[in-house]
C-alpha cells in the first residue's frame, strides 16, 4: 500500500485520537501531531512541513520545529506509516 493511501486511511479526532484500519492500531497525538497528520493527508510536501507548523507555533525556534518535524516522522516510518528513505 502506497505511503500516501496509508495516511489518508487514518482516522483523526479533534482530540488527537487516531484509528489506523489496516491495523487496527489507535494512537494519540498532542495537538503538532495533528497538525502535522493533516498536512501530509492533505498532501503537504515534507519539506514544507515545518514552514507550516512555524507558522502556528509562534514564536518557536526554527531548529526545534524542524528537529520535531524530523522526530515525527521518523516515528509515523517507524509505525510503517511512512516510506523509510523517503523524508
């Protein structure tokens, strides 16, 4: 299953609940995670996804957006959410 039909398959709460069905896995998010969950099942280019969250995290050091950005999906691969390689 392509990386892109995986996200977009996820269920999201306002709360941060998310259901994987093809798992069947549920996991929380805190409220970047969202965020970031969003913009890749909207299609959000990766390397545009700190830009993004910058923009909603003011006053945020560019370093550690990106090093959460990084973390983030380092942890979706992990979960086999994401392609490994592919960041």
């Amino acid at each position: 299953m392509s990386e892109a039909k995986s996200l977009s398959e996820l269920a999201l709460s306002e709360s941060g609940f998310v259901f994987d069905p093809r798992s069947g896995a549920t996991f929380s998010v805190n409220p970047t995670g969202l965020v970031l969950l969003r913009a890749l099942q909207a299609g959000t280019p990766r390397e545009a996804l700190a830009a993004a969250l910058r923009g909603r995290c003011l006053g945020a050091e560019a370093a550690d957006v990106e090093r959460d950005v990084e973390d983030f999906l380092r942890l979706l691969t992990h979960e086999g959410l994401l392609e490994e390689g592919a960041r």
